[in-house]
C-alpha cells in the first residue's frame, strides 16, 4: 500500500513511508514501525523490546539502515539494467537457457552440428 505524499521538509525513513522508532510501554522499550498515514501513526510492525531506551534506539536505526540499502539496492538494479539495454548490452529476449538433459553426449568444435 502506498503511502501519501508528506508536506515538505517530512523525511520519510523508508521506501513506503514508514519509520522505525521506539515506544515505550511500562518498562520496556518496543522497538516498531510506524506508519504516519493521515496522522494516526499506526504500528505496523513490531520488532522486540529492550529494558534500555539506547539498546532500543540503536536496533530501530539498525532496521532502519537495513531497509534503506536495500530499496537502494533495487534502484540501482534496475537503473543499471535500464543503462546497459540503452547501450546494447541488456539480455537478449531469447535468452531462456537449455535444460541439462538436452546436452549432447560429447562436445565437438564450433562448426560441427
């Protein structure tokens, strides 16, 4: 589900517009998700607790890093399959590869059949 955009100068953390964060409840720190979506920031996930506000701190920015190398990852991919097709060098369409079981028995030179 895509998320709306936010007024300008709002970081989203994450590629869906979600944000890790910690809320504490009694003595524990959760460590969770939030999603800010018209405001009624709803948890969408939640990832464990800590008895120690840092160590729950850290985990959040630990998932949050996480998350955010590898949306990036997927951008690049695909900015780098777009880049190579424009220069010629994508995959061709039929690319499909043989099955194993209909290898030749042997292997001879190029000019045989």
């Amino acid at each position: 589900m895509a998320s709306k955009p936010r007024p300008s100068g709002y970081r989203n953390y994450t590629a869906d517009g979600t944000y890790w964060t910690v809320r504490k409840q009694g003595r524990t720190y959760w460590v969770v998700r939030i999603d800010p979506t018209d405001g009624e920031y709803r948890v969408v996930e939640w990832w464990g607790g800590y008895h120690r506000a840092g160590a729950a701190g850290g985990a959040a920015a630990q998932l949050a890093y996480q998350q955010a190398l590898s949306a990036a990852k997927d951008v690049l991919r695909d900015h780098l399959h777009e880049a190579l097709e424009t220069i010629g060098l994508g995959a061709p369409v039929s690319a499909a590869p043989v099955s194993p079981k209909d290898a030749p028995s042997r292997l001879g030179s190029d000019e045989e059949e």
